[in-house]
C-alpha cells in the first residue's frame, strides 16, 4: 500500500465506524485499547462485526473484490 490508498483506508475506516458500527463494536475496541493496524495484527482478535466493518472500507476504495 503507499500512502494515498492509506490515507483512502483511514478515511473509508471512519465513515465504516460512525455510520454501521454498532455501540458495542466500539466498546469492545475501547476495552482492548483501540484499533491497532499493523503487519502482524493479534491472532487472538477474533470479532465478526469488526471484520465486516474492514472488509466494507476495502471495498469502498477498490482494494477488496465486492462479492
């Protein structure tokens, strides 16, 4: 990824959270310590809702394939 398809994600990442993410997606992220994106996220984070919310926000800037 360069920095404008980043800059793209963080933007689609925060229209996904304000409009669809519900009230406990946000509070279970807050009791983790936020969102943290990296190369090697934790193995153990396993979250259906935050997973839909990602995979949304690829798809709106073109870097997941709309099923």
């Amino acid at each position: 990824m360069d920095r404008s398809e980043v800059r793209l994600l963080a933007r689609a990442l925060r229209a996904e959270f304000w409009s669809t993410a519900s009230d406990e997606l946000l509070a279970r992220l807050a009791d983790r310590g936020g969102l943290n994106l990296g190369l090697n996220p934790p193995d153990d984070i396993e979250d259906d809702e935050l997973e839909e919310v990602l995979w949304r926000a690829l798809q709106s800037i073109g870097l997941a394939a709309r099923e």
